[in-house]
C-alpha cells in the first residue's frame, strides 16, 4: 500500500485537500496533487461530513470533471459543489476493490447527494445444510460464503414463511432449533402432528431422510416435474407392497406440488435463474421493479423508489446494481437491465466476484429477455401509477390533519426571497396542486420597496403583491422561521377585503444554536416548531415545496447579478464578448487574477481555447507597455 493511501485512511490531516473555489492557480495546485490510480473520492463540505462518495478508475481525471462551469454541471452537481469545501481519496489496486469500498462508504455515511438504496433489508432465503446428516430449513437474510445451498430470494416475509409451512408439511423436515439432533426419549409435538418425521428419536435413517432431502432441493429448485415422476414411482412401488398408507401419504405430497405447479408462471422457457431490473420515470420520482425468474418461473417481485434530483436513467440504474448487490442477497447467473449503463464490463467483473461465478448483466434489444424486460417496466409504470394515484388522494387530507387546517388544501405555494446583502433582492412564488408542482403558478418578483438587509420587510411586500394578483392559494409554505412566520401573517392580516390563505414556515436546522438534526416547522399561535417525524410524507412534502422555492429564487437572483456586471477592459480583447466576460471573472474572480496567468494556464478555464488566451495575454502585455509609456512621459516632464 502506498504511503498517501496510508495516510488517508490513518485520518492524517494532510492528506485531505482543500477544494480550489473560483481560482485557477489553485486549481493547477490541487491537479498536482491528484494521482491517476484508481480508487474512492469523498467531498466534504466545511463542518467535515462528507456529502457525495465516488469511485474511478482514474482519479484524477474524473476528480476534475467536477470543476467545470455551474451550467455544463447538472442542478444536483452543481449544489454539492457549492457546498463541497474539502477532499479526502482513497486509492485502491483494483477497480473492483473501488467498488466495495464505495459501496461500504455509501452505506456508512449515508451522503446527501448520493443515489440511495432505501430499502436495504435483506430479502430472505431458504437454507438447506447438504453437510449435515439431518438438514434442516431455516429462513435466513444473509447469504454466507459456505457449503449450504439457498433458495430465493423471496419477495416478502410472508412469502417465504408460506413457502417453508407448505414444505414442513409436505416432506417433513426436522425442526429442532439447534444444528445437534436432541436427546430425547419420546418425539416432539411436531412429530405428534405429522410434521416431523421424528429424527430426534432415530425414527428414520439418514439414508431416507437424505432422499427425503433430495426431494425438497427439487422442489425449491423448481423442479417439480421430475420430483412428481420420483414420487408418482415412490407410490406405485408403496401400493404394490401393499403399503396403502404410506401410498396414500405420498398421493397428498403429489397433490400439493400440483396445486404449486399450477400457481406458479413459467415466464422463461430456458429454465434459468435471472433478476429482471424495469426502471421508469414519473414526475419527481424514478420506480424500480426488480422480478425474481427462478428455473423459468416467477416466484416474486419487489419495487424500489428514488426521488428525482436530475440524474439520469443510467446514473439511478448504476447505483441500484451497485448498492443492491452488495447487500449479499442472491445473485442469478442472469441480470436484465432496461437501461444501459456505462462501465458495465467492470460491474460485470465485480458483480462475478461476489458471487463467485460467471454473471451477465444484459441490456437486451430483442427476443425473450426483451419481452421480460417490457414486464418489468409494464409492473413498474403500474407500480408508479397506483403510488401516484394514492398520493394525490391521501396528501392534501394528510396536510390537513398534521397541520390542523381548516380545510383540505389543493393549492400550496412556496415562497422564498434571494438577495446578497439587500442588492438585487428578489422573491419567488413555486405552485403545487394536490401534491404535484404546478408550473404554470410559479412567479419571479424583483423587490421595489425595501432598501438594506430587511429579509422580513421583503418577505411582506413578496405577499403584498402576491395577494394583489388574486387566485388565492389554500395554504402559503414560508421558507424561514418563527420570525418570517409572523411578517407574514401580520403583512395578510393588514390587507382588507381579501380572503388570507392559511401559512406555516420551515426552517432549516441551525447547528450553530444546537438546534437539533431536522428542520422545524412553525405554525400561527404555536410557541415551539410542530413535532413530526423527519420521514413523515408531510414533512418530506413541505420541504420539497421549501427546497423548490429556494431553488428558483437562488437562480433568479444569480442571473440579475450576472447582468450587472459592469463593463471592463475585457470588452476590448478580440474575441471576448459578454459570456466569455462572465465566464472569465467568474473563474478567476477579478482583472488582476486574469492578467497575472500565463498561458498555459489561461487555457485551463472552460471556454477559453489556444486562440482567445493568446489574446487576453497579448492584450494585456500591450496594457502594461502603454502604461511604463505614460509613467515614462510624466516623470521626463518633471
């Protein structure tokens, strides 16, 4: 291992880097100290808590991918580095080695803008020990690297319970909850009802019961027709010795595979093993059905959410098959995907090393994988359809009832005001209708009447005007605290003859004051915040509502600044026109930083070619000989 990845996972503080901000000399520093080896980036933002962990196979190209222009970036990008203050990486010597340490890291510190897997219970198995003279079939949620075979993974609890009381009561397997057989001198109560066949008191030998065994591994593998052939000879042979009795017994085990066999879909007539990934989008939000094809038969299915932050397809379907594959559940020789991803031949190698086998990851364009990738996306569309459905009819009565309203609000408007030190002061209006953002209500005000720092004073004229314009909305979601509350509620109080919606704010969580881990919700006549939970859909509802307006006000503010910015000399260098303008003083802050760089490193701003940094430095070069002229002249005349 290298001396810096020592240092790194040692915590030595000098193997953190402080992220460049807006300052190309910094950034060529910071390039330095990146390395092309593969292996994990974490950004941390000032308090230290790191908020996005990623793998590459070249750090530093892909480190530096990040510090392009904020438009070339998308939102979510763009807001993480702008809270990003710090760099910790960890090298690794394989690109495989990247993949479970990101896939750990992800799980440890649960970053703000990483892709999450939510869900991250382990779907249950069936173990069935082939070592032990007498196996036994347990319901397990870890699959361990050892000799045991298991089954599933099965969609729900209830599935595999169903499953395993159909079994017991087919073959009969011990039951006994420790590995040992007991000592006992009579059966146990299991044995007393037909559900066991009594190995505790040497009932039956370990030849019979492994044949007995053989048979439940048929039946978990979904072999059922070549276990009723075994069976249906079991009965003939019972029957011709005269042995009605155990005949009849395995007549009743012939029938219950039978009613299986009809419940059971054969989906895929090749009789393999293969997870089925559908993945659509919906407003605000990706679904995920994840089909469970065992030996050519689906045996279950399970759905997985994502709030929509801008990724793409291929982002939210990387990160599902990184973080749900290395919970240890199942892997099937086949993977289907809907979308492809980039890097899949590595994932592919990653994924095989964890299962210890050849796996493919398939993005198929046609035949039967095609048609079960279309069933999969068929069950997620209808997966989407019916939660949307639900969240529209149930949320609006939900907010009503946590925020004690008096009626059910259908129309909610967020507000929120953006200025830098009371300059270029804006306020924003975003609108929803029953739970969903409703555009055409979003509305952008320049603030006329406040001068200074008056975040309260702008926050009353926001609602003037607003209110002035009719269509009232149900309720009024205030991006602030108790004190925004209350301008507010007295700025509506003071309009006469216009009927007030209802209002309540929501704060973000002060650290500073140790104001606890949540944001707060404040109502009209209420002392302390509401007290609801942090997962709670009507505190995920408002803070949406609340990152919304804040986003579009943030925006609107920035694009007033960046019209203001006054005329320079850089309007007289061929070439540079205002975006070239912005794009420059953006990056590298003012006109002393931009005539100081050489060429080399004037090239390193996006944007900026071989040719127009030629330019710049000629213009200025030209610039500074006017100016030794001048300073020339004047002393000659003293």
């Amino acid at each position: 291992m290298s001396q810096h990845k020592k240092a790194v996972r040692g915590g030595d503080p000098a193997a953190r880097l402080l992220l460049p901000k807006n300052n190309v000399p910094d950034l060529i520093s910071f390039r330095n100290n990146l390395t092309v080896s593969s292996g994990v980036y974490l950004f941390m933002d000032k308090s230290g808590r790191v908020i996005y962990v990623g793998k590459a196979k070249n750090l530093k190209k892909r480190i530096l991918s990040y510090f392009k222009t904020q438009s070339s970036l998308s939102y979510k990008t763009a807001m993480m580095m702008n809270k990003a203050e710090k760099l910790d990486f960890i090298l690794t010597d394989t690109e495989n080695e990247a993949f479970i340490l990101e896939s750990n890291l992800i799980k440890k510190h649960l970053p703000r803008y990483n892709i999450i897997l939510r869900d991250d219970k382990q779907y249950p198995c069936l173990r069935l020990d082939i070592r032990h003279p007498f196996p036994q079939l347990k319901i397990v949620r870890k699959i361990k690297k050892d000799e045991a075979l298991y089954f599933g993974p099965f969609s729900s609890g209830n599935s595999v319970r169903s499953t395993l009381k159909l079994i017991d009561r087919t073959f009969q397997l011990r039951k006994c909850k420790s590995s040992r057989l007991p000592k006992r001198s009579r059966p146990c109560l299991n044995y007393q009802l037909g559900r066991c066949l009594g190995v505790c008191t040497n009932n039956i030998s370990s030849d019979a019961y492994g044949e007995i065994t053989a048979q439940v591994r048929l039946f978990l593998e979904g072999r059922n027709r070549e276990l009723i052939k075994r069976l249906e000879k079991k009965m003939g042979l019972a029957s011709d010795q005269l042995d009605f009795e155990k005949a009849a017994g395995i007549r009743d085990q012939i029938m219950a595979v039978e009613k299986i066999i009809e419940r059971q879909d054969v989906v895929s007539p090749k009789m393999k093993d293969k997870d089925i990934i559908g993945l659509v989008r919906g407003e605000g939000v990706f679904q995920i059905a994840n089909l469970f094809v065992r030996k050519g038969c689906l045996l279950g299915s399970r759905y997985h959410g994502f709030k929509d932050q801008g990724e793409s397809k291929t982002d939210i379907m990387t990160a599902f098959l990184k973080q749900y594959y290395s919970q240890g559940v199942f892997i099937p020789d086949y993977i289907l995907i809907s979308e492809p991803i980039e890097g899949i031949i590595s994932i592919k190698k990653w994924v095989s090393e964890l299962a210890k086998k050849k796996i493919s990851i398939h993005h198929p364009l046609k035949g039967e994988n095609l048609r079960l990738v279309r069933m999969a996306l068929s069950n997620a569309e209808n997966m989407l359809s019916c939660r949307a459905e639900s969240y529209d009819v149930k949320l609006p009565e939900l907010v009503r009832e946590v925020l004690k309203l008096e009626k059910r609000p259908v129309f909610i408007e967020g507000l929120d005001i953006s200025n830098l030190h009371g300059d270029q002061a804006v306020g924003t209006i975003v609108s929803f209708k029953d739970g969903k953002a409703h555009k055409s209500g979003y509305r952008n005000y320049r603030i006329k009447n406040v001068d200074g720092i008056d975040d309260y004073g702008m926050m009353s004229e926001l609602v003037f005007r607003r209110l002035k314009r009719g269509n009232i909305p149900d309720l009024f979601v205030v991006d602030g605290g108790k004190g925004h509350l209350m301008a507010v509620k007295r700025s509506m109080d003071n309009i006469p003859g216009i009927k007030t919606p209802e209002v309540v704010s929501i704060a973000k969580k002060d650290k500073t004051r140790g104001g606890g881990k949540a944001d707060k919700i404040y109502l009209p006549g209420r002392k302390n915040p509401l007290s609801i939970k942090a997962d709670h859909p009507v505190f995920l509802f408002l803070m949406r509502i609340r990152d919304e307006a804040h986003r579009r006000a943030v925006t609107y503010h920035r694009k007033l600044r960046a019209k203001k910015i006054d005329t320079s000399l850089l309007d007289q260098i061929p070439g540079i026109g205002p975006k070239k303008k912005r794009l420059l003083l953006k990056q590298l802050g003012n006109i002393d930083a931009i005539s100081s760089l050489k060429l080399e490193d004037l090239v390193l701003v996006p944007g900026i070619d071989q040719n127009l940094a030629k330019n710049v430095i000629n213009f200025f070069k030209n610039e500074v000989k006017k100016t030794d002229h001048y300073r020339i002249s004047v002393d000659i005349r003293k």
